[in-house]
C-alpha cells in the first residue's frame, strides 16, 4: 500500500486509503499528465524477479487503461533472468499479456568488461588507466560477465588496492578481493 500511495503521492494526488481508490488516484493521475500536460509518465521498477505473484497481479489491473485501449504510460519492469519464466505462470498471464516487448541482457564479453570498467573510470573522471590488462581479465573472468558483478568485485578492489597503498590494481589485487567478498 506504501508504494501505492507514494505513486499516487508522486503524481499529485493526495493519497486514499483504500487500494481501489488509490488504483483510481493513480489512473487519473496519469490520464490527466498524459492528456493534459502531454506528459507520458515513465514507472521503472527494478528488482521484479522478487515481487510477489499479488503485486504482479496488481499492475495488471493497476495499468489497465480503457481496457488496452490506450497506454497513456510507459512500464519497465527489471529483474534476473527467472522473471522471465515467472510471467510465464498462468497467475502472471494477464501482466505478461500486457507487456508489449521483452528483452534479456546476457552477459558482457571480455572486450566488453573492459569497456564497461573504461567507461565508468572515465564518468568518475579518471585521467589514466587504473586497471591492469590482466586485472581487466581477471574481473571478465570472475565476474562471468555480469554487471553487477563487475561493479561489486571493480569497487571492492578499489578499496583494497587503496588501502595496500597501489598505483596500479593488478590481477593479484583482483584475486584477493575476489577472496575477500567471495565472488
């Protein structure tokens, strides 16, 4: 109900108690930016792989406009690779009906971790190479690929090789932060 109501909250409404009422709020809510304002309201939501079957339910009725009709809105749902095969449930099928494309990132190659790390290094705004090629490699392989992997294990190395006092982070600083956060 929380989320119901800061959703109704974030789009000017001032919240119901109630779940039907609050489904009307936000309905309104984003009719009336869409028609309007010519806004077209953008709901991400992360994480779905561990939302329960209601929730999902939930924006089934909650994102029913005019019965598809229209879609004054846009809804991006994100989770792990198993949300996929959840929509697949004969529960989910009316949110699954709804969604109009799907897409499954896999994971990066190696040239593309090391593009994925060169990228972040320079929106931080790092001058000069931090990595090591064999660090780059080593990230690739332990990682497999998967952002948030890289992310976790590029960060946690960071940190030790900051505190090891290191110019440069090498595969043996990659080796021993892997050990360290278990990756």
């Amino acid at each position: 109900m929380d989320f119901y109501r800061g959703l109704a909250y974030g789009l000017g409404e001032e919240p119901k108690f109630r779940k039907v009422d609050l489904f009307r709020q936000i309905q309104s809510g984003i009719e009336r930016m869409y028609h309007e304002r010519n806004i077209t309201p953008v709901f991400i939501l992360d994480e779905m792989h561990m939302a329960k079957d209601a929730f999902l339910n939930d924006l089934s009725v909650l994102f029913n406009f005019k019965m598809d009709a229209s879609n004054p809105f846009l809804l991006i749902l994100s989770g792990l690779p198993h949300f996929r095969r959840r929509l697949g449930l004969n529960q989910n099928r009316p949110l699954a009906q709804r969604l109009i494309m799907r897409y499954q990132m896999g994971p990066l190659t190696k040239e593309e971790v090391s593009q994925y790390v060169a990228h972040h290094l320079k929106a931080a705004g790092a001058k000069m190479p931090i990595f090591s090629e064999s660090a780059l490699e080593a990230i690739a392989l332990h990682s497999q690929g998967w952002p948030r992997l890289i992310n976790t294990l590029a960060t946690n190395s960071l940190f030790l090789g900051y505190q090891m006092k290191k110019d440069n982070i090498d595969e043996e600083v990659i080796r021993l932060s892997t050990e360290e956060s278990g990756l």
